[in-house]
C-alpha cells in the first residue's frame, strides 16, 4: 500500500470505521512505514489543538511551545 493510501486511511477512520481488510492494510503499513507513523502522530496533535481551538470560540491561543511544533510539523 502507497503512504498517500494509508494516509487517507487515517484520515478516514476518524469519521468512520474502517472494513477489517483496511484495518489491517493500515496497521501493516504502519509497522514498516516511519513516515505514516509520523503523520499518524503529528495529525493526532493537529487534532486536538483544532478541538481546543473550537471549543474556544474560534480563538486559536497557542503557547510559544504550541506554536514551534506546528511550524515543525507544517514545514513553515
Ligand atoms: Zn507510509
């Protein structure tokens, strides 16, 4: 399975479940594949900054930290 496969896989599984034949596709991939791993753990953050941000009115407030990692991670 191609990184671009397995990452929509992880992007879907967040809306729906997945069939058991992609469930396993996606955990072998991310057995042998760094870089998923990497965009599974990195969206997992993006996630939840997203989630506070809305449950915030809209007003995104990260710390300096926050904010370094998200330049990290979005390459800015
Ligand atoms: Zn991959």
């Amino acid at each position: 399975m191609s990184c671009i496969k397995a990452t929509y896989l992880l992007e879907k599984e967040k809306f729906t479940p997945l069939s058991l034949f992609e469930k396993l596709r996606k955990m072998w991939h991310l057995l042998i594949c760094h870089w998923c791993r990497k965009y599974k753990s990195d969206s997992a953050v993006i996630d939840q900054w997203l989630a506070a941000a809305e449950r915030a009115s809209h007003k995104i407030k990260l710390s300096a930290q926050e904010e370094k990692r998200l330049r990290e991670i979005l390459k800015l």
